[in-house]
C-alpha cells in the first residue's frame, strides 16, 4: 500500500465532507449522529447548547431541539455517556471498557469501600428511578476526597462511577440536569459485548471516517481522542510535516462547499493542532479569558466558507431581548462581497431558527 500525497486543500474538503459540512446538507439527526460518532454536550449557550448548535450547522432550520431529546429520552437511537451524545449502535464498542472500569487504583479503593453506598443507590435506582441526583440519599462510608469542585459530592461521584461501569445510564435530562437509571432500563437487552483491544480498532475506524483525516497519534485532550492508530491509509500533505491517515473511501470524491457557523465545541475545529496543519487557522475559545484579554469574543464562531476557515463571529441570543446581538464579524481572510452576503443569510438562519431577529450586522 502506496503513501497518499494530498495537498491542503484536498486534505481540508476530505474533512470537511466528513464533518457533513459540505453541500448538500444531511437531512436527518440519526445520520449525523452516526457519521460523526458523538455530539459533544457543553452547558454553555451563549448562542444555543452546542451539541444543538453543531447539529443546526448541518441540518439547518430543519433540525428541532426536541429531535435530540425524543432520540435520547424516547426512541433510545441514541445514548449519552461522557458528555457526549453518541449513536446506541456503538454501544457495544464501550462496554468492554464500562467492564473495565474504573482504571484507577485509588478509584477502586473508594468504590470499595462504599461498596453498600453503591448497592443503596442500584437498589433505590431500581425500585424509583429515573432519579435526578438530589433525590438519592447519600450513604457513603468514606467521603469523596477532591481538591476541586467534587469535594465530599459522593452521590455524584457515585453515579459518574456508576455510569462508567455501565450500572447506570444517563435516561434523559430534566432542564439542564441529569436524569439518572439503571441501565437496563436505557440500553438494549443483549447487545454484544466487543473485545476491549477490537473495540478500540473499530472505534478508531470510525473516528477516522468522522474526521476523514487525521494523525496516527494526536496531543491528548479530555473526552475523545484526536488520534487514528493505524487506521486508514497513509497519507503525506504537501507543506504539511509528518504522516497522517486517510479514509480511503474519502479518496476522490467531489466537493460542493458552502457556508456554515460552527460551535467552538464543533470536531471541525475541536483539535487545534490539527486546525491549524490543515487550515491554517488560529481559535481559541476565551469564554475564561478575561473580556478585556478577549480577541474574538466569549463564544466566538468559527466561519467555514467553501473549504476554508475565514472567519469569527461574536454573537449573543438575548432571547429576552428576542434578538441575535452581532456584537462583531472578524475576517481572517477578507472578505469578498459573496463571503459577506453568506455570512449574513447563515446569521439570519441562525436568528431564525432562535426565533430571534438579528441585531448589530453591518
């Protein structure tokens, strides 16, 4: 097997068909879910709940809120685990590593030693659940020791445990908050139990076809992981130092582009290293900066044109208001009046599909 030679631009429009951010646009939720592999959740929703947000990004005006919830709540097509929505399909490539866990000898030790703590909350989950995680008394022999936030949360750290075992499911969400069950009352009866080092082949498989390309070994980060394996195939870019791996099935195939605003959180975007080989684009996300050290805005998003990042822009959804406020449009390249013109439909789609009505846009 030959090494692949790509320049950047077929490498960006192999990544962006994969992200679903070409034309034409999907025309379902289930389908981006699944050619993506998850939908990152963030509390943070400047503009809209990112997950939202990236699905809006490929769906358009066609994709309701409502759609992941009846997914996640009532249909079961899809499943929350680690802050990320991800397709039940793919149950079965996590539940040699739920067996597994947790990793941590000290982890162990505490849930050992709250062993009845543990039964107390499988046993209420059972009897009551779905339950929110101030309704679970806490029982705990030995308080959870933190020097951050968990301190002494022993019901929350119980059932964070308790999902990464498998044990627990996250059934739905009321508000912003967690719903939690046994899980066998969210996950499907019988699903097949993939081998751990299989089911992290396949999942690096996937994950390549999510991003198209990508590296065989990545800086890590929390939550997913940016690299590859040996998955794919080989591939060089021009100007660009190293190797990577291709989804050979993204080989060759056309592109349309078109115009998209992209959560900060968007996999697009999400590793920087890689953001900034094929695109050659600087982002950060300085919602914890402070405003004065901002550059681009709280929650500033990314603007794809055709196969190119061009841009940011700093909105805010004051839906009291019932306003997009554009507080600014940041040109990384200038813009030629077809950019601007897109921008502005894909800021007043977004608007629209808020319900909201734009504000600010020069």
């Amino acid at each position: 097997m030959g090494v692949h030679r790509l320049d950047r631009a077929q490498a960006r429009r192999i990544a962006i068909r994969a992200q679903l951010l070409a034309a034409p646009r999907p025309t379902d939720l289930l389908t981006v879910v699944r050619q993506l592999t998850l939908v990152q959740i963030d509390p943070t929703a400047a503009v809209a709940p990112s997950a939202d947000l990236v699905c809006w990004s490929r769906l358009g005006s066609s994709y309701q809120p409502t759609q992941m919830r009846e997914a996640l709540e009532r249909d079961r097509t899809l499943f929350e685990h680690q802050a990320m929505v991800r397709p039940m399909d793919d149950l079965g490539l996590f539940l040699a590593a739920m067996a597994a866990s947790p990793g941590h000898e000290r982890h162990r030790e505490w849930l050992l030693a709250n062993d009845s703590f543990r039964r107390d909350v499988l046993d209420l989950l059972g009897r009551s659940g779905p339950l929110l995680s101030r309704d679970i008394p806490d029982t705990s022999a030995v308080p959870w020791p933190s020097s951050g936030w968990t301190n002494n949360r022993n019901v929350t750290q119980m059932l964070e445990f308790l999902v990464l075992r498998g044990e627990v499911a996250i059934a739905g969400r009321q508000g912003r908050q967690r719903l939690w069950d046994v899980a066998e009352r969210v996950y499907p009866a019988d699903v097949p139990v993939i081998e751990l080092e299989h089911a992290r082949r396949l999942r690096n498989e996937r994950r390549l076809r999510a991003l198209g390309i990508a590296r065989e070994k990545a800086v890590v980060v929390p939550g997913e992981p940016a690299e590859v394996g040996d998955a794919g195939e080989p591939a060089i870019i021009e100007g660009v130092a190293g190797e990577w791996r291709v989804d050979p099935a993204a080989l060759g195939q056309p592109f349309t582009g078109r115009t998209a605003l992209l959560s900060p959180f968007d996999r697009l975007v999400h590793d920087r290293v890689r953001l900034a080989d094929l695109f050659e684009y600087e982002y950060v996300l300085e919602m914890y900066k402070p405003k004065a050290s901002r550059r681009w805005g709280y929650f500033a998003l990314p603007i794809l044109h055709g196969d190119r990042l061009v841009g940011k822009v700093d909105a805010t959804a004051e839906r009291r208001r019932g306003k997009l406020t554009v507080h600014a449009v940041h040109e990384d390249l200038p813009f030629t009046p077809e950019v601007t013109r897109a921008v502005h439909e894909e800021l007043h789609g977004l608007a629209s599909w808020l319900s909201l009505t734009v504000e600010g846009l020069r």
